[in-house]
C-alpha cells in the first residue's frame, strides 16, 4: 500500500499497458485518474473489473494532443495535488516511409510525443507548487532499433526520451523526477495484429525467447514511481527481455 493517498494519472488507462498499470498502482492503494481518447465501452469495462475499487478510480475522455484540451483537464482535477503522472496514451500506424501518408506521420507524432510534452507541461506546473512529483513516459525500444515501417512510431518514441532528459534536469531542484520505461515486445492488443510469422521472428530475437507480461511493466512503472526511487531521473529503464 505505499501509495496509500496518493493522486496518480495514466493516460491510456483504460486498456492494455495501461490498464496493467492503472490496476497496479490502485491495488496499492492509490487514487487513479485514468484518461482515454473515446473508447468509452473500455473505460466502463475497466471500471466494472475494478469494482472493488470504485471510490478511488477517476476517468476522463479527452485527446493528449490537444493543448487546451489537457490544459482544461488538469482545471478540472478531482485532487489537488498530482503525485504520478504516467504518459501511456500512444498509437501505431505503421507503413514503410516511401507508402506512408503524411497525416499518419503527423497523428502518431502529435499523440506520442506532443501529447507527453502537452501532459508533462500541465503536470509540472502541479508538482513545481507542491514541490513534489514523479514523471513516467512509456516509450519503446523501437526508439533505437528502428524496425521497418515504424518511422513515425520510433520517432515519437525517441522524441519522448529526449524530452525526458531535459525535463528531469529542469524539474530535479523541485524535487520532481522524470524517467521513462521502455517495454519490448509485451502481449497487448498493440501487437495483436502483427502476423504470426513476424511474432514468432521477433521472439527468436529475444534472449528470453518469449514476450513480457502487462504486470511485469507495471511494476518497473511502480518503482519509478515510489519514493525509494528518489535518486533515479532522466534515465530509460529497458523492459524488453534482453533485447
């Protein structure tokens, strides 16, 4: 229960990653708010499954990518104070570059990375008053491996690292820290639609020949998060089997 009393956000908490994460951090005791673009039958469904939790679980429907939007979602907060914010929210539309259209480029950098600087801005106005927080992005090792047909995705995805590294040395003084997980290959509706034969490449090129656990990311999530992790900022914790 170490975060007992504690307000936390996931963006893109309703499924997948994110929903392992969300339910993690409410089994310990937390608040959790946890944002999602329109899927509405998901956010009741993660509701409904996490019946016991009820009085601490917070949802809120608006796109990351829209800076008023975010803006008046932190005016809006059912908390005062923001202790987590963790930038889950993220989408793949994968082509090769010379096939790609230009607004699948565009919606992946505009929700990935956009929309972590959107959160992140808002967040750290919070935390600065309270003098206090913890910033988790989700990123993707794709950022350095750049698998085909991902251009747009290993791009956000290195963009937020960037990102990360020069918020956590501008926040560090107000005791706020900013770190990013990256997931390998984790068995989620993200990669349900790769084909069999490319699951099964991938996983040969995995040490641990087999694809990670939702639970195993969000504990790696729920480390950076807690106060024994008060050292730790500006860096990339690898949860990607030994990639």
């Amino acid at each position: 229960m170490q975060f007992s009393g504690q307000n936390i956000i996931v963006t893109g908490g309703t499924r997948g990653i994110g929903k392992g994460i969300a339910e993690n951090f409410l089994r310990q005791g937390a608040n959790v708010l946890v944002t999602y673009s329109g899927n509405k039958a998901a956010a009741e469904k993660f509701i409904e499954e996490n019946s016991e939790y009820k009085e601490k679980i917070f949802t809120d429907c608006f796109n990351v990518a829209d800076i008023k939007a975010c803006e008046e979602f932190f005016e809006r907060l059912p908390f005062e104070q923001v202790h987590v914010l963790v930038n889950n929210a993220g989408i793949r539309k994968d082509n090769i570059i010379a096939m790609m259209p230009s607004e699948d480029w565009q919606q992946v950098m505009d929700i990935n990375l956009t929309g972590t600087f959107n959160m992140c801005k808002a967040a750290v106005m919070k935390m600065s008053r309270k003098r206090y927080g913890r910033i988790i992005n989700i990123t993707s090792p794709c950022s350095h491996f750049g698998f085909a047909g991902q251009a747009n995705y290993a791009a956000s995805k290195a963009g937020q690292i960037g990102l990360t590294r020069s918020l956590s040395k501008e926040v560090a003084k107000r005791k706020i820290t900013v770190n990013c997980v990256s997931p390998g290959f984790i068995g989620t509706d993200l990669i349900s639609d790769l084909p069999e034969k490319l699951v099964d490449e991938y996983k040969s090129t995995i040490p641990l020949k087999r694809f990670g656990t939702v639970d195993e990311v969000a504990s790696c999530v729920s480390f950076l998060a807690s106060e024994e992790a008060s050292y730790v900022t500006g860096t990339v914790l690898e949860v990607t089997g030994g990639l």
